[in-house]
C-alpha cells in the first residue's frame, strides 16, 4: 500500500484544495446546509463542473474531463477534509450516467449527460420492490409494448433515494414473464414528471424522508428511451450495480462519521460517566477506532490498485460491508455517553445531530447492497464457497410466480 501522492497527483490535490479554500464560503458547510433547498445543492454542483471537479473520469464527448480515477478519489478526499456537503446528484453521477454511457443511444448522451453532471438535472435509481429486494431480479414491474412502439409500464418501486427530488430516473422492468427471471428485464429511462407517476416519501426513524415508494400507473415511455436491447436488462443492471458498489466501497473517506470526531467527541464526556461505564466506553471505542482505521486503510489499498492503473478487486465490497458495521457502532457508542443531549448535539463536523446519525446509518445495511448479498459476493467470489441454491433456476418467471403461490 502506497500512503504517499506521485508527483502529478500531488500537484492535482494542491489544485483541488486550492480552489475549494478559495471557494469555501460559496461551497458551504455540512453545518450550514443542513436545512438548505436543493437548488442551493444544484448551484454548488454547477460550481464544482464548471472548475472540472465534477465527473472527472467521465469522457470528454460526456461532458466529463477524462481523468483518472484517483484524480476524482483525491477530490472526494478534499471535499471530506473541509466539510463540504456531498454532490445533489450522487446517484445520477456514480450510476446512472455510468448506464446511460455504457448502453444509451448518441441522443440520450447528448441530452442528458451534460446536465446530469451540473445538477441542471437529478436523477433516481428505480430498481427494488417490495417483493424484490436482495433477488432484484425477481421484480414485477411490467412493461408492454403498444402498436405505436411505446411501452406502458405498471407497477411499484420502493426504498428510491431522492424521487421526490429527481426528474429523471433509470427503471428496470420485466417486459417478457416467459423466460427465465433474469433475462426478461428491460432497462429505460424514465421522466419523473411523466403523468401516472407517484412518488410518496418514507418518513424514516431519523426524522428524514430521502427513501420514497414509487407506482407507475398506465405511465406511457417512448421506445427511444430504452437502455440496450429488449430483454437484455439485467446485463444493463449490472453496470448500474458495479457502479454502485464502486462508489459505496470506500476510497479512504469515511461512512457516516470519522473514528477521530468520536474519539474527541466521547472524550469530552467521560469524565461525566461512572468510574465503571468509564471503562467499558474506552474498550469500545478502541474496538470500534481499529475497527474503523481497518476499512479506512482497505479503501487505501483501493485507491493505491488505482493509482497503479489496475482494477480494484473485493475490496469495495468488503469495505462498505466493515464500513456501515463500523459506523454503526461508533455512532451508537457517541450516542449512549452523550445521553438525553444526542437529542440536540450536533456532531463537531457539522454532519447532524448524533442521535440522527445514529438513527439514519442502518439504512447504510441497506442501500448498495445489503449486508447479506455483499457477504454472499465475498462469500462465493473470494473464499470459493458453494453457491446458494436456487429452486427457480431453469423455470420461467411465470411458473416461479405460480409456484410460489401455491406454497402452502
């Protein structure tokens, strides 16, 4: 593992932290955004496009500036380092302009890369159902095509971070019931202002509502809005999905809150704790600061397979499944030492207020992909483990569907 920048992205950090100190009052603070409107969001986006730090590794005919990876890695480490409040458009930036780029036609790029990356647009990811969760390909969402060629799309979608912000989104839908499941999917970008779509929000433990269900009601989508082939979405998922664990695994920044904000945090207030939970709160957090410093050196050795030009291996997976863990436990343990004040502390870097953190990370188990399929990954990619059986394997997604109502 190399902790040291090369020359060239030595001289590409000092750029970025250049411009970001230059900027930093226009750019804001996770403190002050807190409660700041989206459009707020979108014009720190634009500014960060605009001086090329926005979609670097992107193409140039993408609107992006063809850099490396690590270019974009050393960025996401500058933002963290001065507490800037992350992109609007994550989701749009780390997958679903990755589909629209890999499978898309020469005029959904030109319409909608571009703005993708300023925020002129926001995107949402429209892929688990409530019967479709962990086995994504078992959805229901249907898509038929008409006479005139467009296509009609009926169901419901569910756990869509931002819909209710976005105006677009990439939606995976089952377009043929008999073939098996993993081959009758279709893949289509969707406008979000189309009539017949829903959105309703999920009010989360925390208090927030970033989750949404979505339903499409008789919702009409042009065919020239395909995503690749009919009936080839499931290879069309997979670049949203690799994408996905791509931009969650961990690249030397932290999930949720750094171990050194706790560490502080925590040693504000022992003093206040009997001499007996005193102990037992500097055991865990020493557990849970190795544990954390453990998946911030795995991203390390992301980022340094990167800087060498090869392609990094499990560690994405490992290190978001050790991430949210950890994150996790260190939160709970802020929490606890804090007390009845985790109600209206807030955390030293400006991130919320602990006990919403607290409450917000096990949605983190959840989102690009839960704790149990990243362990079967793990599981069955690297430790050479059996696959999972599968009763549904060879059988058409009807008769799996008739099957599994007959259970008794």
């Amino acid at each position: 593992m190399d902790f040291d920048d090369t020359p060239q992205e030595a001289a590409w950090r000092s750029e970025v932290r250049s411009f970001l100190e230059r900027h930093r009052e226009e750019l804001g603070s996770r403190r002050s955004d807190r409660n700041a409107d989206r459009e707020v969001a979108r014009a720190r986006q634009a500014t960060l496009y605009d001086a090329g730090f926005v979609g670097v590794t992107w193409p140039v005919e993408a609107g992006g500036r063809g850099g490396t990876p690590m270019q974009q890695a050393i960025i996401d480490q500058e933002l963290a380092r001065l507490g800037i409040p992350p992109l609007v458009n994550l989701i749009g930036i780390g997958m679903c302009g990755p589909t629209v780029m890999a499978h898309g036609s020469d005029d959904q790029k030109q319409r909608y890369l571009r703005r993708l990356l300023r925020a002129d647009d926001i995107w949402c990811q429209l892929f688990s159902e409530p019967a479709a969760g962990s086995d994504l390909a078992a959805l229901r969402t249907r898509a038929v095509r008409g006479a005139d060629g467009d296509w009609r799309v009926n169901g419901q979608k569910v756990w869509t971070t931002g819909a209710h912000l976005s105006d677009y989104g990439i939606l995976l839908t089952r377009t043929d019931p008999d073939v098996p499941k993993h081959r009758g999917l279709t893949m289509f970008v969707v406008d979000m202002k189309t009539p017949g779509v829903t959105v309703r929000p999920l009010r989360q433990m925390s208090g927030g509502a970033e989750f949404n269900e979505v339903f499409f009601d008789d919702v009409v989508i042009p065919d020239a809005e395909r995503l690749g082939d009919v009936g080839d979405g499931w290879r069309v998922a997979l670049t949203t999905l690799m994408s996905e664990r791509l931009s969650l695994g961990g690249g030397g920044t932290d999930i949720g809150i750094g171990p050194e904000a706790v560490a502080r945090h925590v040693a504000d207030h022992l003093d206040a704790l009997p001499p007996d939970r005193q102990v037992l709160a500097r055991q865990e957090l020493g557990r849970a600061y190795v544990a954390a410093l453990g998946s911030r050196y795995t991203g390390y050795r992301q980022l340094s397979k990167l800087s060498r030009g090869e392609f990094p291996g499990p560690e994405a997976s490992a290190g978001k499944l050790a991430s949210t863990r950890t994150a996790r436990d260190l939160a709970d343990l802020a929490v606890r030492v804090l007390g009845a004040d985790a109600r209206v502390a807030t955390t030293r870097d400006g991130s919320g207020l602990w006990q919403e953190l607290q409450a917000g990370l096990p949605g983190m188990a959840i989102a690009g992909g839960t704790d149990q399929v990243l362990r079967n990954i793990i599981g069955e990619r690297v430790l050479g483990l059996p696959a999972e059986p599968r009763a549904d394997k060879g059988v058409t997604f009807r008769e799996s569907l008739a099957a599994e109502r007959t259970k008794p």
